[in-house]
C-alpha cells in the first residue's frame, strides 16, 4: 500500500521526501500524504482506490496529446515545440494566432516519442493556440509563446516601505495613495532613488473588522478601498460647504491619532473614509466621468462584478463566505444572482471605489516617473488570500480543500508557519489556461513598473499543510514552474516591468537558475548572506540579479536587530527550541562577525568591540554609524537594484511582523517611528537629517 501511495503521489507531484533547514531528509508520513492526495481529488481510502487511481492516471496519459497549456520561449536557444507522438500515421500541427492567422510549424524528425516544430522566426508573443492532429486523434491547448528572457535591468537603489505605517499630515491615520505619489516624487528627485517597493495593497475585508495583515487579503486581482486619499477623489473638489465640513469632521479624529505612536486602528480609518466615500460616490457625476466608469466596468468584465458582489453581500451576511447561507456560497447561483440585483447599488460602489484605485494607483506611478524613477512603484504579490476570501468564493474549485499553505520548520522560524490559505489547485488551474493567475499579474503591473513576488516558490512548489496538522506535518506539492513563469514573463514583458522574487529560505537551486535565466531578480538579504561554512558574504561574491537589502519585513529594523530585541521578543513569544542564552550567544557571535567584515571593508570606522560592547550597554551611539555602514555595504555588491528601508533610516527600533504569531504582536500595526521613538511624519521625514544621513550612502552613489 504504501509503495503504491507513494507513487500515485509522485504522478500528482506531491513529495514524499524531502531536505529540511539541516540538510536532512525526511519522509513525510502516509498520513499527510493521504490528506493532500484527497484534497486534490484522489481517493486513496483503499488500496484498491489507489490502484484504480493509478491506472485512471496511465490512461489519462495515453491518450492525452498535449497538456493543458503549452508554452514557448521565443528565442531561447531556438528550441523548438515537441508535440508528443502518440498515434501511428502522419502529425499535422498548426498554430492559430490570436489575430487569426494560422502558421505551420516545421517539422523535424520525430525521437523518443516526440516530433520537435520550430515555430517560424517572427511569431509574436502572447496567447494563440496549438493544434495537433495525430492519426485518429486530434487536440487543441492555448500556446503561450513568451519572451526567452527580460529586458536587463538598469542599477539602481530605491526605497522599501509598508505604506500603511508612512503618515502624513493630511492623511487619514494610515499612509495612503496620495503619501505614496508624494514619498516616490521626493525620493525620485531629491534623492535620485529609481523606485519605491511597498506592501501589498490588495483587497482587504468591505466592512470592519479589518485583517491587518496585508499579506492575508481578501483579493489578489483587487485592491484596498483603505488606501483611497479621500480629498484626491474628483467629486470632492464640487462637494458643497456643509459636505465638506462632515467630511472633515470624519477625517479630523483620525489626523489627530496620527501624532501618536497608538497602533494603527484599520476599523475605524475605514469606517471614516467609507461614510465619506459614500457622500462622493452619491454626487452627479458629469457625462465624461460616468463613461470613464462604464468604460472602467466594461474593460473589467465579470470579474470586477463578481468581486463587487461578494463586498455586498458580505456587508449583510459577514466576510467569510463559508459562513454564508448554503444557497451563497455559490458564485454562479440562482440566489446570487437574485442578491446581486438586489444589492444593485451597493455592488456598484464597491465598483466604483475599485475604479477610484485605479484613477490614485495610476496617478502614484505617473508621479513616480514624473520624479525621474525609471522603475517606479514596485508593488508586492502575496502569496495567496484567506480561505473565507472573494478569490475563492469567485474561484472555489481553482482551490484545493482541506489544506493551508506555510512554511516548514527553518533557522529563522523553528515552529514552521501557516499561513492559513488555500493553495491554488495545480491541475484544476491549468485545465482553466491560469486564467486567474493571468488576470491578477496584469492587475499588478498596470499600476506600477515593478513586481515583487513574496515567497518566490509559489511559482514551483507550495508546502501544503493539511487541516488539523502542525506546519511540521506538511509536504511540497508542485506546480508548473514553466508556465507559471512563461505568464509572469509575458505580462511583465508587456509593461516593460522590472520582477523581483523573494527567494529566501528553503529554495531550490534550478529555481534561482530558472529566475536568473528569465531575467528575474532574486532576493539577497544581507543577514542571510552567509557562506558554505558559515560566515558572512564579502560584497563580490553577492548575487549580480538580485535585489539587494539589509532586512525584510519580517525583521526587526536594522537598530532592532543591532540590540537583540527581536531576541527577546521570541523568547517572550514561545518561538525558539533553544534557550535565551544560547539565542543571544549565537546572535551576538554572528553579529560581531558582520561588524568585523564591515570593518575589514574599510565601512565601519569604530572597532567592532567597541561596538559591541555599547549595545551591550544598552546604548545607541553607534547606531547611525552601523546603519550607514550596512548602506554602504550593499552598494559595493554587484546587485542590479539595492533597497533601503523606510524605518532603517528613520532609525525606527520595532518590527512590522513577527512571523509564528496572530495577536501575540501587533503585527502590521506599527506607524513609523523615528530613533527616539517619537512619530515621525511623511512631512517631516522628507527633512529628517538622520535620514538624510542613513541614506547619504546611496543617493550620492553613480547610478
């Protein structure tokens, strides 16, 4: 039984070993293997299933000619199409266009199996569709022809933030749109920075409570109503007196928390500026604005009005759609239909704020180029959204059951993680051409010039946990990397855009060859930079494509880290298997190490000891100095883009995230703090002569 489990799970790609954070390999239990396997559609409740199972997957490819969707990397070693032979007599293939011309590949000579067709010189890229016809049997897939590889990607440094915690003084207790355009234009043209990568702003709840995270939305294909300036709105501007002033008596409470270091409170920022977008949305739109929005619905199509419906119906019946009546639950039911024709109006705002994003995103990225950022805003793709989310409603059988994505157990996360979303289901995916993965990843690089891919693996493999399992009781389930990447390249291509993959943690190594071969960044995090044996990296041995930084989100601050809060913190928290003083002895010894190389680099003018020493104090004199240092550092490796964090060079101490924890932390709910932790506004950032200092190191680099 349990060979022939492990072979049907090999047939759906599902690992049955694997190598942990210590390089041992490990057997993932019968157990998990049986929860992943159902939730993809196998039944394995008796061996015989299994074996019936098998067999169904031997016949399935017996007389299946092509995959679900072909891809071809146009250029790329001139490698031709191989059409699998599975028919005697002669195979005809055609390729249809999408502008309605049909080609004839060249056929070569057929070998083991498959018939190689090179595709004529010229095919332009984009989505057409293969014919094959092979003795009795003839079969059609959407063809995919891609760029071989991305356009290059000039040098440059830019600034990484969760917009969220950059307030200024007109917005509304949260960094919005309109502090974003104004961050990219001061960091454009006073600073020569090339882009500005901030946190994902996809689609978060319609009605409070709000879930801080922004990496656990409600939607990937759409964005967050939240981050909307208000004032930005065009009706705004014909609002008469006694509106204006009710939209200022919203706004005002919420400018006052903004001088406070008070977590941020979403609920009622959102409660705020929905009454207000409410008033906007009920003002006479002119003849051309209303066409603009129809034009706006229209170019959106179904999946615009689906999302819109799930917001309206979720203001009456809640956020999690699971939680719905039977009859709801249904995205292409009679009883939603009939929910959406009585819940007309409100689906068209939910609608129009969508449009409203669109207006702010487009005009944060036209300041950004505007400023002199060749990149511009880099926006950020989460992994996936929560199990109760509009993605899935709209989408439920694209989603496997029963399963969570996370992480195994690593060095920096010892429990493992769960992420606690539904992982897209691999097959059901492809038999639907990606089509939803395709709409969001045109979604994102419309607004911006650059794409950050949190936890690059989604594109290979996901470690799929099983309901009621601990992170450790997971396994890899893989997908098609090719066509995965074959789309992201493709879309990015369209824009010009820049794609950035976080590859840390436990990464394959065909994975970065794979990114790097289609002009990909990866990810160098400067902690993590470490060789075979141990030891800090010297900037020539970094990573060429890459985007370059000292720290990530789920960090604390470069001065957290130089003081060891994060230790404690994890202590406090349950997160180590190792005791407090070990974690601190190993801190401090790698700490020391990278002060050691920063003196060596001629970076750190104070002796690493002395160093050492004054954080063991308690004290923060050398702080700014370090911190410039590390700047410093990452400007002498060869890595195409560095980034410098927002709260690296305000100085700010605590983390945004602290990954193994929901309410232990107030995760994703930290404003920008300045070194003596006081509020440090956008407005008085731009002038902040320490972070003027911090980021001397790069703004007056040659780029």
């Amino acid at each position: 039984m349990d060979d022939e489990l492990n072979r049907l799970a090999r047939a759906h790609r599902v690992a049955t070993r694997y190598t942990d954070w210590r390089g041992r390999e490990a057997t993932v239990p019968a157990d998990t293997l049986r929860a992943v396997l159902t939730s993809l559609g196998a039944d394995v409740a008796t061996p015989a299933a299994v074996r019936d199972e098998l067999a169904r997957l031997a016949e399935t490819e017996r007389v299946r000619l092509l995959p679900p969707v072909v891809t071809h990397r146009m250029g790329a070693r001139a490698e031709p199409l191989r059409v699998p032979v599975r028919a005697a007599g002669r195979t005809e293939v055609a390729v249809e266009l999408a502008d309605g011309r049909v080609l004839t590949p060249a056929p070569g000579p057929p070998a083991d199996g498959v018939l190689p067709c090179a595709l004529p010189e010229g095919t332009p890229l984009g989505w057409h569709r293969l014919v094959v016809r092979q003795g009795p049997l003839e079969q059609s897939a959407p063809l995919l022809v891609a760029p071989a590889r991305l356009a290059p990607v000039p040098r440059a440094w830019g600034l990484t933030t969760q917009l969220y915690s950059v307030r200024s003084r007109a917005s509304w207790g949260i960094g919005d749109l309109r502090d974003l355009a104004d961050l990219a234009t001061w960091g454009g043209r006073a600073m020569g920075a090339g882009f500005v990568l901030v946190n994902p702003l996809h689609a978060a709840e319609p009605s409070p409570p709000i879930t801080p995270s922004p990496y656990s939305p409600a939607s990937r294909r759409f964005g967050a109503p939240l981050y909307l300036r208000v004032e930005d709105v065009p009706e705004y501007a014909a609002l008469p007196p006694e509106d204006r002033e009710r939209v200022d008596l919203l706004a005002n409470p919420l400018r006052g928390r903004d001088e406070t270091l008070d977590v941020l409170d979403r609920d009622a920022v959102w409660t705020a500026k929905r009454h207000a977008l409410e008033l906007l949305y009920r003002r006479p739109r002119g003849t051309a604005r209303q066409r603009a929005f129809e034009r706006f619905r229209e170019h959106e199509g179904e999946a615009l009005t689906a999302f819109a419906t799930w917001c309206a119906i979720s203001e009456e019946q809640g956020p999690d759609w699971r939680r719905w009546p039977e009859e709801l639950r249904d995205a292409r039911g009679p009883a939603v239909a009939a929910a959406a024709k009585r819940l007309a109006g409100r689906v068209d705002f939910h609608a129009w704020l969508q449009w409203q994003l669109d207006e702010q995103l487009t005009a944060a990225q036209s300041a950004a180029r505007a400023a002199g950022m060749h990149i511009g805003i880099m926006h950020d793709l989460a992994v996936g959204v929560a199990h109760g989310s509009a993605d899935v409603w709209m989408n439920r059988p694209l989603f496997a059951e029963g399963i969570s994505v996370g992480a195994p157990p690593d060095e920096f996360n010892q429990m493992g993680q769960d992420w606690g979303q539904p992982p897209w289901h691999p097959g059901r995916l492809a038999e639907a051409a990606y089509l939803p993965y395709r709409e969001m990843l045109n979604a994102a690089l419309r607004h911006g010039g650059g794409l950050r891919l949190d936890h690059a693996m989604q594109v290979s493999r996901l470690w799929w946990i099983p309901e009621g399992g601990s992170p450790a009781e997971g396994t890899y389930v893989r997908y098609d990397r090719d066509v995965l990447l074959s789309c992201l390249t493709w879309e990015a291509a369209r824009t010009g855009a820049v794609v950035v993959g976080e590859d840390l943690g436990t990464v394959e190594a065909e994975v970065r060859e794979d990114l790097a071969a289609r002009g990909v960044l990866g990810t160098s995090l400067l902690w993590f930079e470490r060789d075979g044996e141990g030891r800090p990296k010297p900037p020539s041995r970094w990573r060429e494509l890459s985007l370059a930084t000292v720290g990530t989100h789920d960090m604390p601050p470069i001065t957290g880290i130089l003081h060891g809060d994060h230790i404690e913190l994890r202590d406090r928290l349950g997160l180590y298997t190792r005791t407090l003083d070990e974690e601190l002895a190993d801190h401090r010894r790698q700490l020391g190490e990278w002060l050691d190389l920063l003196h060596e680099e001629g970076l750190l003018a104070t002796p690493p000891k002395t160093v050492l020493a004054a954080l063991r104090r308690g004290q923060t004199d050398h702080d700014a100095e370090v911190t410039a240092a590390l700047h410093a550092f990452l400007l002498r490796t060869p890595a195409r883009l560095v980034g410098v964090s927002l709260a690296d060079a305000a100085g700010e101490r605590r983390t945004q995230n602290q990954p193994g924890t929901v309410d232990e932390y107030p995760n994703w709910r930290i404003p920008l703090a300045d070194a003596e932790g006081r509020p440090l506004p956008l407005d008085d950032l731009f002038t902040d002569p320490r972070v003027r200092d911090a980021l001397d190191p790069v703004s007056r680099a040659p780029w």
